[in-house]
C-alpha cells in the first residue's frame, strides 16, 4: 500500500459477506482448508455479532474490502477471531493494521486482558513480531499440514496498538 492509500476500519455487515468469503478463498491452501470454508460461513451467518467482527477497506472504496477479522469470547477467554487479508493484498502492512484494529477494539470494549488466537505455523513468526507467544501446537490440527498453533498476548506496551 503506497502512503497515500488510507485503510479504514468499520464493523462487519451481512452485505460484507461475499467479500469476506473472496478473502478466506483467496487463501485456501496455506492458510486454511478448504474443509474450513463451512466453518466460516457459519460463523459469517451466526457468530459474527458476539465476536466484534472488522472489516479493513479503502476510503476512497469502501466496497473494497481488504481484510476482516474479529474477537470474542471463546472457553471463557478472549480470542482473535478468524483474521484474513486477502491474498492479492498480503506483505503490504494490512495484516498488521487488522491486528492492531483488533486489539485496539478489545482495549476499548475489555481493557488490557490477555488474548488468545489459534492460527497455523505459517502465521506464527507474524503473531510473535508483535508479541504473541505459542503455548501450544497441534499437527494437522486445521486441516492437512496446517497446524493449529495457540498463542497468548499480554505486552499490551506495543506501538503498533497505539497507531489506531
């Protein structure tokens, strides 16, 4: 993204859906199953309100939507919730300002408590940049060589959380 591009952020609305879903396909292969789109959709037409969903756009287009994700409580903690950029965006800073949105809006709804997310050892080295650190891995654990890896967040001192 050059510097003369803004991104904004707004809460997810049902006629978001197709666009999320463009982003999760986007991505199919190394950072989800296929399997998961199920999964997904069903949270997209179920869960998406209790889990303060995102949506990262353009503000010159805001029907161009880059990346979404949210969070919500999960086993009586709070996780980072089915983050995404879409594909044809990715290593342009959008996964780091989806994640500093994130955790600036759980700042302002919860306070400083810790978080969670379940994310794939391809995204692991990304979550630990800003912080995160890996309590546990299960093989396979999303799909096929996607491995489910849970991180913890607490170093609420970060910058980039301020930028928002």
């Amino acid at each position: 993204m050059s510097k003369q591009v803004q991104i904004l952020s707004r809460a997810y609305k049902a006629s978001d859906q197709a666009a999320c879903l463009a982003i999760f396909r986007s991505n199919i292969g190394l950072y989800f199953g296929a399997e998961e789109i199920q999964d997904y959709q069903e949270f997209l037409l179920n869960q998406v309100e209790d889990n303060h969903y995102l949506v990262l756009y353009l503000a010159q287009d805001p029907a161009a939507i880059l990346a979404c994700g949210g969070f919500g409580e999960l086993e009586e903690k709070i996780f980072l919730r089915w983050g995404m950029v879409d594909q044809a965006a990715h290593k342009q800073g959008l996964g780091l300002q989806l994640l500093a949105h994130r955790l600036a809006a759980v700042n302002s709804a919860l306070g400083q408590r810790e978080v969670y997310i379940d994310t794939s050892q391809q995204v692991q080295g990304f979550y630990e940049k800003y912080g995160f650190k890996a309590i546990s891995v299960i093989k396979d654990g999303f799909a096929p060589q996607i491995d489910k890896v849970r991180m913890q967040f607490s170093d609420w001192d970060q910058a980039f959380i301020q930028s928002v």
